[in-house]
C-alpha cells in the first residue's frame, strides 16, 4: 500500500517471520533475570536527586508500576550510597523490593563499594571508573603508561568485583562512546573498536576473579556506532567463548517523536538481529515516557505482548469509512484485551487478504456497512454506525472479553 490510489499488496515469502536471539548467560538483578531464555527486560532511570528519599521512593514506584523493571539510580557521591539503603527500605517496606541498579561515576571505587551493599547491581562506566585527566600535551601514550593504570584498573576493580561476587550481585559494565578514557583513544581511536576493547578490559578482570554476573552495554548518540559498536563486541565475544547479555540503548537521543525513532532505530535493529536482553530507550522527558516506547519495540517485534497488536490500512481511495476515527473507536473499546489481534481495514478488496493473522476483523463492506471477521472468516455484515458495538458482542460471544477496569 504504497500510494493513495494504486495500493501494492504485495507479500515477501523470502523474508524470514522470526529470528533467533543470541544465548546469553542469565544475570539476577533482584527478582528479574537478564538474558538466558528470559524475555527482553525493560528498565529506565529516575531524575530525582537520591538525597531525596521520599522522592525518590515515589518515583521508583511510579516507574515500577507501569512496567519499568528495573530502575537506575545515580550515585555521585557517598552520601548518596547511604541514601540508597534509606530508599530501598523504604521500597521494602512500603512497595516492593524493586531490583535497583546504582549508576557510578568518576573514580568511584569507594562510593560502588558503599552502594553495592544496598543495590542489586552496580554500573560503572570504564571510561571514568579509575579517571586520568587528559594531557593537552599528549602525543602518545606508551605501553609502560597503557600497563601502569591497567594495573590501577585491576587494584580499584578488584574489591567491587569480589563485593558483588560474594553477595551474588551483578555489575553492568556500561562504556559510552563519549567517554572513553584518553588511553583507549590513543590506542583504537574514537572507534567502536576502543569502546569493545574498553569493556573487554573489564571483563577480563571480572573472569579473573571467578566473576560472571555481568552485563555489557555500548552506547552512543550516533545511531550507526551503537549498532557497530554491539555487532563488533558480538563478534569479539563469540571468538572469546563469552556469553554475556546486553542491555540496549541509544544515548541522548533527546525528545519528542525523533528521539524515539532514534531509540526504535538503534535498539530495534540490533533486538531483529537476535542482539540484546535488556533495553533502555533514554529520552529528555519524563522517564515514564520510555516505558511505553520500550513495550512498543518489544511488541512490534514480537519479543513480549503487553498490548492488544492492530493492524489497521493506511487508508486510499478505495476506503469506505473514516478509518482514523473508527481505528479510534475500536481501540478506545479494546486497548485492555492484552493478545488479541485486531484488524481495522477500509476495504473488501484487499482488506480481508492483508489482515495476517488477525484474531478479529472489521472491514469495509459497501458505503455504510462494514464487515466483522473471525480470523479468515467473514461472521456478519452490519450497518457502520453499530459496527464497534457489534465488534464487541462478537467478542463476548466467542468469551475472549473481559470488562476494562476501571
Ligand atoms: S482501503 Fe482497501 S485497498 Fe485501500 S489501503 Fe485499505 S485495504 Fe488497502
């Protein structure tokens, strides 16, 4: 249905209907599991200040209530750690134990290791976990230089990763392409390459340590380096016999419907290529917005079904209705049936055909009267204006309704 009067309908036989996701190993992060067969996870990040307590208690709920399951915190300093055990009490006591992941910043060794006892994982970011302050001067960096914070690397890394080994935490080691530290630039560059070498750095101190509960996140704001960056740590750990799952997101891609289209573009593409266990879609609004874009990547993909899926025509000249209005009145009536499939089609010519395999069908039949399908099946024609009304009765009558709540 590519244009207005001379609509295509033409199917691809060649394309694949499903694709495989790459096995991971699962990593408990509180009561959820990321990776192995478990379903994609959907987390966010509150913006509260974590000083704030209160405030940060009712936003983890909000958050959590409407599908976020897991939610991130920023911990820049240690009387935020302390405040962590503070909120997460209060989560027990009030809510739910919410699994939460504290996000470290800057030469964060003493403030990870303060918040680990509180948290279900800790992310730390390669680039800024031991940070060197660049050198304006710099021409090179020598392997002798590259070697001596290696080792500070490891020292500082240790502890943490022993912390959480031993209280069965997990770590998420989250490289952002912004801030890979000046050692890694010098030695691959401003490339994808330095931010999987960033992160296997890490990982290798974790497996020294007999430490596997991790997650590895590449991000970046460009679309196409995130893509690259995740396909090249695929290929590296595949070579290297690890196993470990992704979480998914494109960093800054700002607002509004373009920061969603960059998010669906990056986390979309790699979740159809069988990439990614966790995702994240950051947006500069309030983290509820993210939650529903998530489900809607998630469910476009087939990965999880939170929603009912409608497969509705763009509408041409051959439409018999107005479709945007009655798409309308048909989802007002059924958003609350979770599985079911519905199509809304403004034509029998080619309606019927295009519906796939949805479970019920309301098309256009002649002016002024649609038809209601069953899968393939016509059931009824009736007049347009009892059309959702009997929509609905069929759907009683075959006992797949349920009645809103309210
Ligand atoms: S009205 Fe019919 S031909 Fe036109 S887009 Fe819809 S289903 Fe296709």
């Amino acid at each position: 249905m590519l244009t207005l009067n001379a609509p295509v309908h033409a199917s691809h036989p060649d394309l694949p209907m499903t694709f495989s996701r790459r096995r991971t190993r699962p990593v408990v992060v509180g009561n959820v599991t990321i990776g192995g067969e478990h379903p994609v996870v959907v987390q966010s990040m509150i913006n509260e200040d974590t000083l704030d307590v209160a405030g940060s208690v009712r936003a983890i709920q909000r958050l959590h209530r409407i599908g976020c399951e897991i939610v991130r915190v920023t911990v820049p300093s240690l009387a935020h750690a302390h405040a962590l055990a503070d909120i997460r009490q209060k989560l027990q006591q009030q809510y739910l134990d919410v699994p939460l992941v504290a996000d470290v910043h800057h030469n964060g060794m003493k403030i990870a290791l303060e918040v680990a006892k509180h948290v279900h994982k800790v992310r730390i970011n390669p680039g800024l976990y031991v940070f060197e302050k660049p050198k304006d001067n710099r021409t090179e960096y020598t392997q002798a230089e590259f070697d001596e914070i290696a080792a500070k690397i490891q020292a500082t890394l240790a502890p943490l990763v022993i912390s959480l080994r031993e209280q069965g935490k997990a770590m998420r080691i989250g490289v952002n392409h912004g801030s890979l530290s000046e050692r890694m630039l010098f030695t691959y560059g401003d490339t994808p390459e330095g931010m999987v070498e960033s992160a296997l750095e890490f990982i290798r101190i974790c497996e020294s340590l007999d430490f596997r509960n991790i997650v590895i996140s590449l991000k970046a704001s460009r679309v196409s380096v995130m893509l690259a960056a995740n396909r090249l740590m695929v290929k590296r750990m595949d070579e290297l016999g690890m196993n470990y799952p992704l979480h998914l997101g494109v960093t800054e891609a700002g607002d509004g419907e373009y920061g969603r289209i960059k998010s669906t573009t990056g986390i979309g593409t790699l979740l159809a290529e069988g990439i990614g266990d966790t995702i994240r879609v950051s947006l500069t609004e309030a983290p509820e917005k993210e939650i529903p874009v998530c489900y809607s990547i998630l469910q476009a993909l087939g990965l999880r079904r939170t929603m009912v899926e409608y497969v509705a025509c763009p509408s041409c000249g051959r439409t018999l209705f107005n479709l945007e209005e009655v798409l309308h009145k048909v989802r007002s009536a059924t958003s609350h049936l979770t599985g079911l499939n519905i199509a809304v089609m403004g034509c029998i010519v080619n309606g019927p055909g295009e519906m796939a395999d949805a479970d019920y069908g309301y098309v256009g039949k002649t002016p002024g009267s649609i038809s209601l399908y069953r899968g393939k099946a016509e059931i009824k024609r009736v007049p347009e204006q009892e059309g959702v009304a009997e929509l609905i009765k069929l759907i009683k009558s075959d006992g797949r309704w349920v009645e809103p709540q309210v």
